[in-house]
C-alpha cells in the first residue's frame, strides 16, 4: 500500500515522479518497469489526480469518467496491463437534445455519417471529405487552420451540424471554433474511431489496479507529499523538497500542471530567457462545475441513455457553455451495470466553466451560487426523468475552486493549457537537465487517454536521458 507520508521514503532516487494523474502514474510504471528507481509524490491523500471519485453515504460518485475513446483499450493493454484493458466497455446510447435537433447516436463514425445524411440532408461525398481530412490530421500540419473554418469549408452556414460535431469536444477538452483545427480533428478521430467507452468498476477500481501494478514493479509511492521545490542547480535537477525533507534524484517528471511546475516548483529563474519568452503565449484551459445526484438505495431509475449532451440554448456557444448560468450540460448516468456488484444509481452533471467567475465570489455568495446550480440541475434533469429530486438522497456541487484545492492546478483548469503549452511541456527538458513535464497539456494531451499516451512519450524521454 502506498505510504501515508514521505517519511518512509529513501533518501535518493533515479526519479521523483511528482503528482500521481494518469501521466504521472503511466510515467511512474513505465520508469520502473525499464529498470529505474522511481519514487512517486502526491499530495492527496488518493492517487489518480482528476481521475477520481468519492464516497458519500454509499454513493460513489465518479469525477471525470464519462467516456475516453476506444484507443484506450490498446493503450492500456500495452502500457498497463490486459486485465485493465478487459475492463474498458462501451457506452451506447449518447443522446443529444436541444432546440436544433434531438437524437441518439453510438458516436462513431458510421453512425454519425447515416445522422448527417438522413438527419442533416449532407451529400455522402461531403461526408466522407471531411472523415477523410480529419483523419488524415496529425501533429505537424499546418496549425494555421481554426476549427471555425475547418466547419466552414464542409458545412457552410451550417450551425446545427457546427454543434453536432463541436459540442460533445468542447465538453471532452475545452477546445472551441477559434482552437487550431488539428486539435479537433486529432480528439474527434479518435471518438469516431469507434464510439465512447467507459471503465467498468468505476475510477476507484481503475486506480487500484494501477497502483498494484506501480507496487509490482517496484515504484515507492507517497501519499499526503505535498513537493514545495525543485531543486536545480547549474542547469540541472538535483532532486526535490518534500515536507522539510530533501530527496535526491537524477530525474525528475512533473505532473503539476505546466506554469505550476515552472513558476512555482522549479523558479522561472531556472530558465532561458528564450524558455521565458516561449512560455508567454501559454493560457491554461477553462475549468468545470459539477453537480453530483445520488439516488436513494432501493429506488431505480428508468435508462434514458449514458450521456446526454443536453441544451436549451438556440445555437452553439463555447462562451454560453462556460457562463455560471449555462443553459448547457452533459448529464453523465451511471446505472448499476457500469459498476457491477454495487446496486445504485448516480447521475452526474458537468459543465464547463471559469475560475474566476467563481474565484471573484464572497463565502456567502459561493454557497449560495453552488445551491442555485444544483437547483437549476435539477429542474433541468426533470425534463428527463420527471420525480428525480425526491429519489435523490445527496446533492453535492464542485467548481473550479474544488478541482483546483484538490489538484492545485492555475486556476483549476480541468484540461492543462491551450496548444501553446504543448511545446513548452516538450521542450523543458532541453533548457533544465533531467526536469521533464507530464500531464494535460495542448489539448490533444488532455483527457485520459491523452494523458496516459502523454506519460508514455515522456517516460520513453525520461529513460533515454538517464541511459545517457
Ligand atoms: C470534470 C471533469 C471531467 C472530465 N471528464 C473526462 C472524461 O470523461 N474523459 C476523459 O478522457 N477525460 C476527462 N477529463 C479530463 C481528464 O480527467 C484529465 O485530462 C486527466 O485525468 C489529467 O491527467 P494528468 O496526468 O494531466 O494529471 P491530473 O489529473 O491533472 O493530476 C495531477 C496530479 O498532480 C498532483 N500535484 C500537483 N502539484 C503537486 C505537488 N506540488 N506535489 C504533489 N502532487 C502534486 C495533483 O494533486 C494531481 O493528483 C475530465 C476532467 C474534469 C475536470
């Protein structure tokens, strides 16, 4: 079991990893299991970062598994192991309502081509373009492109099929028509590939696998290790403070988020001034709200779908979708066969939303925001499953602020950074010898899959550098 604190730890390592998300986790195994040292630091008290869940009077409620893409299968079978991938299983029925249109769809490309012709009146060969381009994107195109015109050159004036494809990516990363259209096209392939999958067991499962893999391959992990520094010297990472203590490493993979890790944790003045100079440009992602519904023990509820992408606003609109008084959401429903052997019901709201909009507000007006979102969550969900609030025994809200106490993460953001941040998260060991970042980062490295993706890429880093 992982220690409660670091004093158990030795006193030198190959590496510090220093946050346990799914990069710093898949990082953390894949250095051990090539033969390193590897000691992992996380501050709470549970490993999994965003990749988390809690626990109230028998619910458990999960954070942020609503659905990841199919590749995670292959992901985790070669990066994990095969039990975790047996676990991954698909959700079918994704529903989209709003005053456009209102259908359900398996979310893959097949489906989503018959919806556009039958549904949209799209001509097949318009279709099958625009698959073809955007599965032909990748990461060295041109970046000049926006997601905006990217629509506009298939779909000309064509808002509801601008939603249609826009609004479930714009929940999934927080990207919007004005990102590069390579960030879309890369995330949006890989849903269509072949719909949306889930874990079955739930996040808390997940976990636990992974960190008795991380055990069987030797990681040390620490719980409750709050890193306050990265030490560095003449270029180079020497190792890292930890609850007083210092800890020698050679390596050292952060997976605090990218301006936390170079502004708080290692000290801007560790850098170039041609790294400063890259790492202007960076802005961190939007952040989310969610509203949490457990439903008494005994009682059920009817199967309305997986995921409902629901909106009562006309058109779609990223900066609506991140306004406290959206009219937009995606209900998340977790019926007892997602997580076999536990017999209850749980419903998740998410919506995107800004820190500040909740950072700006008074402990009483906070409180008073957070019950007024459950309340319009509610009347919302009722639409669906009229008598839901009087099945529902706990109502529980998280913002921005909870996803940032919890993650420490600027300003809470629930996807890293917008694309500028990807290149800094690549090009950082280059300026501080041995000092690697992990985590969600220009958005295609976002989300789970991303991110474990992510932790591969840099551990393969991580590893050359220390055969080095
Ligand atoms: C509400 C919500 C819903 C989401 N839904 C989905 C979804 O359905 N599907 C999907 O694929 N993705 C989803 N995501 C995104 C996905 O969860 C994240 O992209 C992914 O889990 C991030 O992994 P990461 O490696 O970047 O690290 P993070 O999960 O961000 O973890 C970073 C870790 O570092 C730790 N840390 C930071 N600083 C320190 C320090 N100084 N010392 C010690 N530890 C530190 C933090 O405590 C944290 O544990 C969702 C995110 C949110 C917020």
């Amino acid at each position: 079991m992982p220690y409660n604190s670091i004093e158990k730890a030795a006193a030198a390592y190959d590496v510090v990893v220093i946050g346990s998300g799914l990069g710093g986790l898949t990082s953390a195994n894949r250095l051990a299991r090539a033969g390193h040292r590897v000691l992992l630091l996380e501050h709470h008290h549970r490993l999994g970062g965003l990749a988390t869940w809690f626990k109230r009077q028998g619910h458990i409620f999960d954070v942020s598994l609503h659905g990841f893409p199919y590749g995670m299968r292959k992901t985790c079978r070669k990066y994990w192991n095969r039990a975790i991938m047996d676990s991954i299983i698909q959700l079918k029925n994704i529903v989209f309502d709003n005053p456009q249109f209102h259908l359900t769809t398996t979310f893959d490309k097949n489906d989503f081509s018959e919806i556009l012709e039958t549904r949209f009146q799209v001509p097949r060969s318009r279709i099958l373009d625009f698959f073809n381009t955007v599965d032909g994107m990748n990461f060295y195109d041109d970046r000049s492109m926006t997601t905006r015109e990217l629509f506009e050159t298939f779909f000309p004036g064509r808002s509801d099929v601008h939603r249609l494809l826009m609004e479930p990516i714009t929940y999934a990363n927080g990207s919007n028509l004005d990102d590069p259209a390579i960030t879309y096209g890369i995330v949006f392939s890989n849903f269509m590939n072949k719909g949306v999958f889930t874990f079955s067991g739930g996040t808390d499962r997940l976990i636990g696998m992974m960190t008795e893999e991380l055990e069987n391959n030797g990681v040390t992990i620490c719980t409750r290790s709050l890193v306050k520094r990265i030490v560095i010297d003449n270029g180079k990472v020497r190792g890292v403070e930890v609850d007083g203590r210092f800890i020698a490493a050679k390596t050292v993979v952060s997976n605090a988020g990218i301006l936390n890790t170079v502004e708080d944790l290692a000290g801007i003045d560790a850098f170039s001034e041609e790294f400063r100079e890259s790492l202007k440009p960076v802005v961190v992602n939007n952040s989310s709200c969610q509203v949490y519904m457990g439903v008494k023990e005994g009682e059920t509820i009817e199967d309305i779908g997986d995921l409902l992408f629901t909106s009562s606003s006309p058109q779609f609109d990223a900066e609506e979708m991140l306004d406290r008084n959206t009219k937009s959401r995606t209900f998340s429903l977790y019926y007892p066969k997602t997580r076999p052997g536990h017999d209850r019901y749980t419903i998740v709201a998410s919506m995107n939303a800004r820190y500040e909009d909740w950072a700006s507000l008074s402990s009483e007006e906070y409180s008073r925001e957070k019950q007024l979102m459950i309340e319009r969550c509610l009347i919302h969900l009722e639409q669906y499953l009229p008598g839901i609030r009087d099945k529902c025994d706990w109502l529980e809200a998280a913002t921005p602020k909870t996803f940032q106490r919890y993650t420490l993460h600027t300003r809470g953001t629930s996807f890293g950074t917008k694309f500028e941040g990807l290149e800094v998260s690549r090009n950082i060991f280059k300026d501080v010898k041995g000092l690697f970042h992990v985590g969600s980062v220009g958005i295609i490295m976002s989300g789970w899959l991303g991110a474990i993706n992510y932790g591969v890429i840099v551990a393969n880093d991580a590893d050359a550098y220390l055969r080095s």
